[in-house]
C-alpha cells in the first residue's frame, strides 16, 4: 500500500542517484491521509527516509509522497495561526525588506510561497509594487481580504510569469517544501530582470539547533522534504544560474505566544484553554508583546544570488 503513495526521485539537485541512509522514514500508510503537520517551533512526529547525496551533499528525502498528493494538502492547508503569529512575522519580515532595500533599487517584486502575505505587506508599505503567488487558498484569503494584496493562487512553476520581468524575487522558507528545488530557481532567473535580485531562505540542517538536537530538530517534519546547509544551498543556487552568492541574515522575531502555544497544541490541550491564550485575550496581548528577537541566521541559510 505505502509503495502506492510514494515516488522516487534523484538527488533534486545535481540529478545523481547515490547516496548515504541518514535516517529512516517512521511513517505508516495511515500517516498519508492525515492534514499536514503545522505546529511550529517543535519536533514533527512524523517525517520521511533522509539520504545525503555523495555527490553534492544536498540532505533530501526519497522516496517522497506523490506529487499531486503534496500539492493538493497545501493547497488545502488551513491559516489557523494566522492571528497568532502576525505580529512576530511583521516584525521580522520587516527586517527582510531592510535586508532587500540594501542590495537592489527596483521596485517590482513578486513573493513566491507568500503564505498569508506579511512580507508583502511591509514590501508594499516600503514603496515595492508587490505580487505574491501561494498555492494554500486559505492563505490567499486571508492575504487579499484581511491584509488587501495582490496575491494569486497556484503553483509558481505554472505560473508563466514574463521573462526578465522583476527586480526582485522572494523565497523565504520555500524550497525546503518543494519537490524540485532546482526547477523552482531557474524559473526564479528567468523571471528576474537581468541583474536582478534573488532572496532565498531555508532551515539550516547545519546549524547549531540541528545539530544538537538531532532528529527532534523541530525542522524535521513530514513537509519539509529538502534539508540545506549554507553550502548545499549556495551550490544549488549557483546551479540556477545565479550569480554573485552570498550569505546574509536578517532579524528573526517570535513571540511569546508563538512558543507557548505550539506546546499546548503539542500536548494537545490547547482547544479548551484557546480563549484564554488567543491574542484577544487579554493574556494573549500580554503574551504576543513579549518578543524575542536575534539573528535568523542561527537556524536558517539565508543567500542572495543575482542574474
């Protein structure tokens, strides 16, 4: 049955089949008809076979459930959280178009995977014409109705975008979710205008949190199926075409509701406690303004590539 939901991929990278076992799959047939995994900040119960490539290094999971099968569970992802992390991802999204600003004066940007459009929000308030493309309709909604963006639904690679079209194009916490990450870039180049500007970040499987906490790093989890290093990750963008990488950072921001939340859910307790803890409440606002701030690139590989 399990072989019926799977399919196999080479290294979505350099292409190569040869790899090393870093940990096996702990999911059963039952785990696939399950809604994705959403909790944040803490380990996944479930996550897929991860291999490491002899030839490139890139971490990823093969096989992978099926295509249509990922597409169709985040297009029908729902926004829950939304209300909960706002604030924290305003601010640190925030420091994302700072990091924009620095390297590039154009002004049409386009989002690829904008979720529920924080980043976009501060892009447009800065002075960008700012689109987003995200294929959950939840996110989308929530994007154009509450937020009032320019967001459409879809898969970006089916998007047949213009070429040599934006300054500016957005990746931010994307590629790890994708089954072909290198397909996703090079439309990415073809897109931008020529010396435009890529943004681009991931987990770091490399960094200190993954490294101590081994497979309960909350980062491995059943969505996440590529796993980068600073070093995977540049090489991949450089194999997009990109010229010019280089690693950065930006301010990360979470809020104390963002942490102590997930744990509730973990826990799963969180349902009859919610009106005390949603940010309306009175704790929730208490809550939601203790914030902790520190550099993104502790847990993250953030790179900027130009055409």
């Amino acid at each position: 049955m399990m072989d019926s939901l799977l399919e196999y991929r080479n290294c979505p990278n350099c292409g190569g089949d040869d790899f090393d076992v870093l940990f096996n799959s702990n999911m059963k047939d039952c785990d696939f008809r399950e809604t994705v995994d959403t909790v944040y900040m803490l380990p996944g119960s479930k996550y897929g076979r991860h291999v490491k490539c002899r030839r490139c290094h890139l971490i990823y999971v093969n096989p992978i459930e099926k295509v249509s099968k990922i597409n169709q569970d985040y297009s029908e992802m729902e926004s829950t959280d939304a209300n909960i992390i706002r604030e924290s991802r305003l601010r640190a999204t925030k420091s994302q178009v700072q990091l924009i600003k620095k390297y590039e004066s154009g002004t049409s940007l386009l989002d690829i995977g904008c979720g529920e459009g924080f980043f976009l929000l501060n892009a447009s308030e800065v002075g960008y014409t700012a689109k987003g493309i995200e294929v959950s309709q939840d996110a989308v909604a929530y994007a154009q109705k509450e937020l009032g963006l320019d967001v459409d639904m879809g898969h970006f690679g089916e998007s047949q975008l213009p070429e040599n079209y934006f300054d500016v194009v957005t990746l931010w916490q994307v590629l790890e979710h994708v089954p072909y990450p290198l397909m996703i870039l090079k439309e990415a180049h073809r897109i931008l205008k020529p010396g435009g500007l890529a943004a681009i970040a991931t987990p770091n499987i490399g960094g200190v949190p993954a490294r101590v906490l081994g497979k309960r790093w909350w980062n491995i989890r059943r969505v996440h199926i590529n796993q980068f290093t600073t070093e995977t990750l540049k090489g991949i963008i450089k194999n997009a075409g990109f010229k010019k990488v280089s690693s950065v950072s930006y301010w990360e921001c979470i809020s104390l509701s963002m942490l102590f939340i997930p744990i509730l859910k973990y826990l799963r307790v969180y349902e009859p406690l919610k009106a005390i803890f949603y940010p309306s409440s009175i704790l929730g606002k208490v809550m939601d303004k203790i914030r902790f701030i520190y550099p993104a690139k502790v847990d993250n590989c953030i790179m900027l590539g130009f055409k």
